[in-house]
C-alpha cells in the first residue's frame, strides 16, 4: 500500500524548496556555524553585565515601584543616574559664591566649602559573600526600606540605640581616611591658612605654555608698547590724537596713561649715580629684603612697571620678596585680570594680599609689614622705577647701623611725558619740614658737609626728614621704635611723625647718595579719601600733640582750625615716647635742624607777630600766595588775632622774613618816581638786598639801595620801597619786640 504524505508535509516541503533558492538564505545555512557562536558571546556579554551591576549593589527600582516612590527620593535617583560636571568660569574667585546662592535661592541650607574641603571618604574593601537564596531576600527587602520609608508605627526604635562596645580593630581600619597631599610651596610644607596671600607669582612653580595671541588677555596691552620708546628715559612724544586723549587721562590718573601705555614694562632708566658709586665694593653677604608696595586704584602699566623693575634690578640673593598690598581698589584691571597676570608672569616671590575695606596708606602699610618676613623691609610706592644697584648701598648700611632708617635719592620721573630727569648725579638735596606742617626739600647745610666729607662725598647723609614713600629699614627695629601711628587715619603727616620719632629715640635717618629711585610726583591724588576728612591735617595735630612739646603753637598759628578738631586718643604714642626714653623736640632742633628758622625764637629774631601800620590799620599780608614762589609783598587790613599770613619776623640777621622767604627789593620792574616793587624770595642768609635796618620811628630802610617801605597812596595791596620821607605810610612796628 502505498503511502500518501500529509498536507502539511507536502506544505513544509515546498517552502523548504523555496527558501533553499534563496541566496540570503543558502549563505545562512552556509556560516551557521559562525552565526551560532556570535549569538552564544553575544549572550554571555550580556550576562555579564547583569552581574557587574549587581555587584556593586545598586538598586534602582523601575515600573510600577518606581512611579510608587516618594517624589524626593525619585527624583534623587534621577540625579544619581547621572550628573553634568559644571565648569567654573575663566574668573575663578566668583564661582566659590555660587552654591551659596543658589542654595539660598532654593531654601536650602547652604553648605560649608571647608567641610567639604576636609571630608575624605573611607576605603572600599571588596569581599566576597556567599549568600543563599533567603539571605538575598533580605538584603533586597533591606534596600527597599531604604527608598520607601515605613509607616508611622514602624518608626519607632525597639530599643536604647549606641552600643558600649568599642569598635573592633578592623572597623576602625575601614574607617581611616585617604592620605592627602601636602601643601607645599617651593617644597615647604605649609599648614592650612599658612599662606595668608590671595596669589602668589607661578612663573617659577608651574609649567606655563605660550598662548596664542587671540587668546591670550595681555596681547592687547603689549601691543600699544613701541619698541625702544621712552628708553634711558627719554621724553614720549605722542601725536596730535594721542595728545588730546592723554590730556583726558591726566585729568583723571593725575599723569599721562598714554605715554605710559606706550613705553616697555621693563624699560631701561639712565644711571644717574654719582661716578663714586660704579667703585664700590659691597659686601657679599648682605641682608635680604622684603620689599613692600601699597596700591589703590593704580593705573596698570605703572604698577606693573615698578614690580618689573624691582625683580630686575635687585640681585636674586638679596630679594626675599615683593608683597602687594591691595588697598580696597575697584578697578576692574586691579581684579582677576591682576591676579592672572601675577600668576603666569611673575615669580612666587611676588605675592598678593587684598585689603576688604579701604584702610588708607598706613594701615595697608602696617597689613605688609606684618606680612613680610625679610631682614629689611622696603617700602615703595606703586609707580617708581629702580636704578642700578639701588639696594645694595641701602643694606649695605643697615648691616653697618642696625638702626638706621635710610632712603635713596628720588629722581624725577616726568607726569607729562615720562621722561627720567637726571642731573650729574653730585647734586641732590634732603627733607626738611614747615611749620605748617608740610614736608619740603632743603639743601644740604654746610655742617652736614663737613660732617661726611665735602659736599662731593657719597657718604650718608643726615636728613632731618624724609618724604615718607621711600625708605628701608631693619624689620626688627621697626617694630621696636614704634613702626607707625596705628591710629592715624588714610594718609599724610606720617612722615614727619616717624622722622621726629626717628631722632628723638636714638635712631637714624639718612639719605644715602648711591642708591637712586626714579619716581612719578603727581600733581593731585587721583583717589579719594574716606568721608572726605582733612586726613593731613588731623594725622599732623597728632604729630604735634606728641613729638614737638611746646612749639606746636607754631603749627597751630597756621592751622587754627585743628585747635578744636578730634584727633582721637595720643595716650598710647606718648606712652611709647615715655618707654624709648625719647629726647625733647628742643634737641631735635637743636642738634638734628639747628638751621630750622623759628618764628618767635629770642635766639633767632628782635621782633616778631603782625608788622602794623598806625594810622591805617592794615599789616603786612602774602595775600594767600604760594610759599614756594615768589610773590609781591602786600599789605591788607589787620586781623584782630595771629593769623599766618600776617605773621612775620625781624631776625638776628636784619632780615624781613617769614620761614623761608625774605623781603628784597626787586630789581627788576621799576615804577615811576624812584619806586620799586618789594617781593618775598628765598632767603640766603647774604645780607646785601635782604638786609634791612628797623628805626626807633617805625622805619624799614633796606640796606642795599636806601629806600623805605612804604604803602603808596591809593594802594592798598602793595607795598614798594620808596625814597625815605617823614610820611605816616612809612611807619611799621610789630606786635612784639624782644628785649
């Protein structure tokens, strides 16, 4: 019997016969074997990463449970999927600000950086465990709990929880935190917050690489530099555009920006030392020096300009740093930009520190020097430019008298066209002081000459006082003599307190001729002063309060108006004068000043006070001109008390005089009549047209041409020497004669 096969086989059969015509598949059934092995490892990859996942117990619910979780907790597994890394912004400082605002933004408490800084987690120590079906029950139903909290009756502790038992030895093992790296700087391990600096220089600690020009901040800056402009202090010549725009800067930087802009950061300056200097020989072993620069709102190249200049002209041994002292500027280039430029540019040397309130030059003075930790502490105003070998002289001698405070000879370097003046490099002359309150420069007197040598010598120089900007001394003595009035306020009249303190308390003050700084002297300041105080003239009624005893009267003869002014409390500086033993202003003048003019001396004058006319009532008056300049003598009417500008002297040497200046018959500009002008120049103490004879009648005969003062008729501004006559306009006499 024959067999008949099924339908469904007949069916089976034709597709079979079909397929096997198809090429894909005659190549599948081909490479079946191939096919079979990539689908095994295909399988077991996927396998494995099944166990990867849940060996590193992680538990991430999906489907129905996890649209049950609690909000809070579902959304911090989202986080915990993955997270965007934030990258701060190129200005680092301001990024450290964010988390604390947006925390505060969103209610949440914000988070303490240095905690953070200080948690370090545990170490993870991989075992293996061995667990059955049951045991893996629990371990999920534990991590359940975990993500979905337990109703309220469950939240109860069944018993007193923290065990008396000590940890075993291997918890406490578990539980030590990483190692972390030291903080170092050169090598030297520091302490956290030993480094009390916003930046240090990173030249020398760091790896730097060129950047590209359109990437690079400082191109822009060093693009404006012209080549060899302004070099060995040559004068800057800019065009008409440029004069113009230089001419608005001025207005507000109180020199020309554009010029400086123009001129190379570490340009060249002419050596005007004294030909002596080149010769000597300095020790080699000298101190070394912590050089201190004060800055608020400082325009860029200049401040940059002196930090250059300092690196570059003070050998590598003996600079021990350059601390910056940031006094509260809001300049947007004295921000990041700064900070950046100190770290790719300078050395670590340089370092950075930034005042959060403004204190004024003193205080910011005082934050430096605490900072500082070289033998000699220098101090430096933020546009100065050095010379060659300035600062060996200076720690030469501070090696030799530990007590001395010494400052080199400022040179001038030009508001208008930044050209470096310089003479012969003999000349130069030392600090005085008026009585006014004012420094000023004198020239060197001839005793002090012979005292080191001839006028040609490169000794030092004694100065009765120095200008405050410049100076060093030895750190330690610094702070024995007092280092600075902490109570004065912003800036001025610190100068002269620390010079009177200086001599008075058996330190020295010198001027030491081979040292040579150039300077910038502005004609203003252009930053203003907290609560637009008269800072000078307060500081200065402290100055006088402590160091000058009786002679302040001179001072308030010229500032009437600080009689009444709060000072503040001098209790503290008279306590120190009293412990230092310091000697009276008297000496000072005597033995520091003896050429110091003194108003209302017996030693120094016959008459002093206001000169009156008795028939008119009018005195002689400078009508307000400057002291510094020569001026027509005038007269205006008598004031009813001593003011300054009424107050003049008949001295020992027949001299009409004020402080510094003396009437003298002007030769030039002679009036009709035989009448000539009578003006106020500085004294030189050679008779001849400043001599003049005082009568018993009232008369003032000047001793060169024989004429008399007199107040024209008609005039009442001026007064001229006139040919000798019996009128009531000739006749003068002071308020006070001494006998």
């Amino acid at each position: 019997m024959s067999l008949r096969s099924s339908p469904l086989t007949i069916r089976s059969k034709m597709i079979l016969t079909q397929l096997k015509r198809n090429p894909f598949f005659h190549a599948a059934f081909r490479y079946k074997v191939v096919i079979a092995v990539a689908v095994f490892f295909l399988f077991a990859w996927m396998q494995l990463g099944t166990l990867r996942s849940k060996g590193d117990n992680e538990f991430v619910p999906s489907g129905p449970d996890y649209q049950k979780a609690e909000p809070a907790v579902a959304e911090a597994i989202k986080q915990k999927k993955g997270k965007a890394k934030e990258y701060p912004d190129f200005d680092y400082k301001y990024d450290l600000k964010r988390p604390a605002a947006a925390a505060a933004a969103a209610n949440v408490p914000s988070v303490d950086l240095n905690e953070i800084e200080n948690m370090v987690p545990p170490k993870r120590e991989h075992i293996a465990v061995e667990a059955d079906e049951e045991e893996q029950e629990v371990v999920d139903e534990s991590a359940a709990k975990l993500l979905f909290p337990p109703s309220d009756k469950d939240q109860r502790p069944s018993r007193d929880l923290g065990s008396k038992r000590p940890p075993s030895k291997k918890a406490v093992e578990l539980r030590k935190p990483y190692v972390r790296r030291k903080n170092t700087l050169n090598g030297v391990s520091m302490k956290r917050g030993d480094i009390p600096f916003e930046v240090v220089g990173g030249r020398d600690l760091y790896k730097t690489e060129q950047l590209d020009a359109a990437y690079d901040e400082f191109a822009a800056d060093e693009a404006k530099v012209v080549p060899g402009l302004g070099e060995y202090g040559e004068p800057v010549k800019l065009s008409t555009s440029e004069e113009a725009l230089a001419k608005k800067v001025m207005e507000k930087e109180a020199f020309n920006l554009v010029a400086s802009d123009k001129i190379s950061l570490r340009r060249n300056v002419p050596d005007t030392r004294d030909p002596q200097c080149k010769k000597v020989q300095y020790d080699k072993e000298l101190p070394t020096v912590s050089v201190v620069i004060i800055f608020t709102n400082e325009a860029w190249t200049p401040l940059l300009r002196t930090i250059w200049s300092v690196l570059d002209k003070t050998p590598d041994e003996y600079l021990h740093e350059i601390i910056l002292v940031d006094d509260f500027s809001d300049k947007k280039h004295l921000g990041g930009k700064l900070e950046r430029y100190i770290q790719r540019k300078f050395p670590s040397k340089v370092r950075l520190k930034r005042l959060h309130e403004r204190n004024g030059l003193i205080k910011a003075r005082l934050v430096g020097a605490e900072l500082a930790t070289g033998d000699v502490l220098m101090f430096l105003d933020s546009h100065c430019e050095c010379g060659d070998d300035w600062v060996q002289p200076l720690l030469q001698r501070i090696k030799e008298e530990p007590k001395a405070f010494v400052v080199p000879i400022i040179d001038v370097i030009d508001d208008k066209t930044m050209e470096y003046y310089h003479g012969n490099g003999v000349y130069f002359q030392i600090g005085g002081f008026t009585w006014s309150g004012h420094f000023n420069w004198i020239d060197i007197p001839e005793h002090e000459n012979r005292r080191r040598g001839g006028s040609n010598s490169i000794e030092p120089t004694r100065t009765p006082t120095m200008a405050g900007g410049l100076f060093a001394v030895d750190r330690e003595y610094f702070w024995e003599i007092g280092s600075y009035d902490d109570e004065m306020e912003v800036w001025g009249g610190e100068n002269l307190e620390m010079s009177f303190r200086i001599w008075q308390c058996g330190g020295v003050l010198e001027t030491i001729p081979c040292s040579r700084v150039g300077h910038i002297f502005r004609s203003f300041h252009p930053y203003s002063f907290p609560g637009n105080k008269d800072t000078h003239g307060i500081n200065t009624a402290r100055t006088v309060e402590v160091w000058m005893d009786d002679y302040k009267r001179l001072f308030y003869m010229n500032r009437p108006d600080l009689l009444s002014a709060d000072i503040g409390k001098t209790e503290k500086r008279k306590a120190l004068k009293e412990r230092l033993q310091c000697k009276p202003f008297k000496w000072y003048l005597d033995n520091v000043f003896p050429q110091k003019f003194i108003l209302d001396d017996p030693d120094h004058v016959f008459a002093y006070g206001r000169v009156r006319n008795p028939d008119t009532s009018t005195c002689f008056d400078t009508l307000q001109n400057d002291e510094k300049d020569s001026y027509n003598l005038g007269i205006y009417p008598c004031h009813n008390f001593v003011a300054a500008s009424q107050f003049f002297s008949f001295s020992k040497k027949y001299e009409l005089r004020r402080e510094d200046n003396c009437a003298e018959v002007s030769q030039f500009g002679g009036l009709p009549g035989g009448v000539e002008r009578v003006q106020m120049v500085a004294c030189h103490g050679n008779g001849a047209g400043q001599e003049w004879i005082h009568t018993k009648q009232g008369r003032f005969i000047n001793k060169e041409t024989n004429k008399c003062l007199d107040a024209r008729a008609g005039n009442t501004e001026e007064l001229v020497a006139a040919p000798c006559k019996a009128v009531k306009s000739q006749i003068w006499y002071f308020d006070n004669y001494v006998s």
